[in-house]
C-alpha cells in the first residue's frame, strides 16, 4: 500500500485537490481551535485548512510524496503542520493528546481497522472528539457505475453506521448519518457518492 500511495501522490496535481472536504470544513469552522490529529492525511489539504483556522496540526501517512505535498501546501498558505511519515504501531502520539482527530476517507483492512480506530480512541483528551466522513457500504455500487468517484473497492473496507457505532462505542454520538452526496474532489472523487458521517465525544 506504501507504494501505491507514493506513486498516487506523485503525480504534480494534487489528487484530491487544495481545498478541504467539505464535511469536514463546516465542522472546523464552528469549533474552538485546539489540538487536532489527521490520519492517512495524504497530501494535507484538510491539515492545512486546519492550521489556517490557528489548530495546532499533526497529521501523519505512509507516503513520503504525500508528506512533501502537505508540506508543499502547507508554506503556500504560510502555516505550520506536523506530518509524520508512519503507520500504526510506530506513532509518536501519546495517550490524550488531542482534542480533535479527523478522519477522511480513511479506510483500513477489515482486521485492523477496529483497532487502529481505538488505538485512535486512546490519543483523545477525555471529551475529545472524532469527526469522520468515509464511504459506505453502499458506495460499492456507486463506484461501479461511475469508478470516477472512487473508494475502496473492498466491501469490508467500507462503512456501515452499526460499525461505527460499536468501534466507537465509548463517545456520546452527537451524528451518526449515512447519506447520497456529490463529490467534487481533485481527480479522484467526483461524482456522486454514498457516505457515513459521524461527530462524537469520548466519555471521560
């Protein structure tokens, strides 16, 4: 996967484009900015859009070429983000570091991603909150018709409201929704899509 990634985000464009999701926007404009974690942030549109909102950014990927991208981005807007290249296992983070960590269409293997997301749980602060917007189990036929909207192709790399509702079951739900939306997203996500989006606060 590290060498698909790099040889994605080496491509002089940026993939999913400068701009920051949208769900994910609409979130950070309304929150106190504090400490905030991205994972799998690839080339850090939403880290950067973060940090010129005054968040203290960390993000972290397994791609060097998406590192460089963010970085790249990140003096284009004449702010600072922390970007970390690792995966699970090996990360710097401690335990209730942050306040907010974002998830963007972070899919993981079905084996480890209830795992990754409670090791995710454990660098919170108490009251600390998830924001997650991903594809949905019924995404899979979206793409199909239209593979220019892209997403896992793996069933069990998708979401279902019910699995994110029992790897994130200790967090008050403040959203939990799966819905149709339109992405317009750099080269690899456009059109319509099928997503679940969720807010919730981990209970001290």
């Amino acid at each position: 996967m590290k060498d698909f990634w790099n040889a994605h985000f080496e491509n002089p464009e940026y993939i999913y484009g400068k701009s920051p999701n949208l769900f994910v926007k609409s979130q950070l404009d309304i929150l106190t900015p504090g400490t905030i974690l991205f994972p799998a942030e690839g080339e850090g549109r939403n880290a950067v859009y973060a940090a010129t909102k005054g968040w203290l950014v960390e993000a972290f990927d397994i791609s060097e070429s998406g590192k460089t991208k963010a970085l790249q981005l990140a003096a284009e807007n004449k702010v600072d983000i922390t970007y970390t290249v690792g995966s699970f296992g090996n990360l710097p983070y401690k335990k209730h570091r942050f306040d907010v960590i974002v998830l963007v269409f972070a899919h993981f293997n079905a084996e480890n991603r209830a795992e990754y997301h409670q090791l995710l749980s454990d660098y919170l602060k108490p009251n600390g909150m998830i924001i997650l917007e991903g594809f949905s189990k019924k995404h899979l036929e979206y793409s199909k018709k239209n593979p220019a909207v892209g997403g896992p192709k793996n069933l069990d790399m998708l979401f279902s409201k019910e699995m994110i509702q029992a790897d994130f079951r200790d967090f008050k739900t403040i959203l939990l929704e799966e819905m149709e939306i339109n992405l317009q997203e750099g080269l690899y996500h456009n059109g319509t899509s099928h997503v679940v989006r969720f807010i919730g606060i981990k209970t001290p």
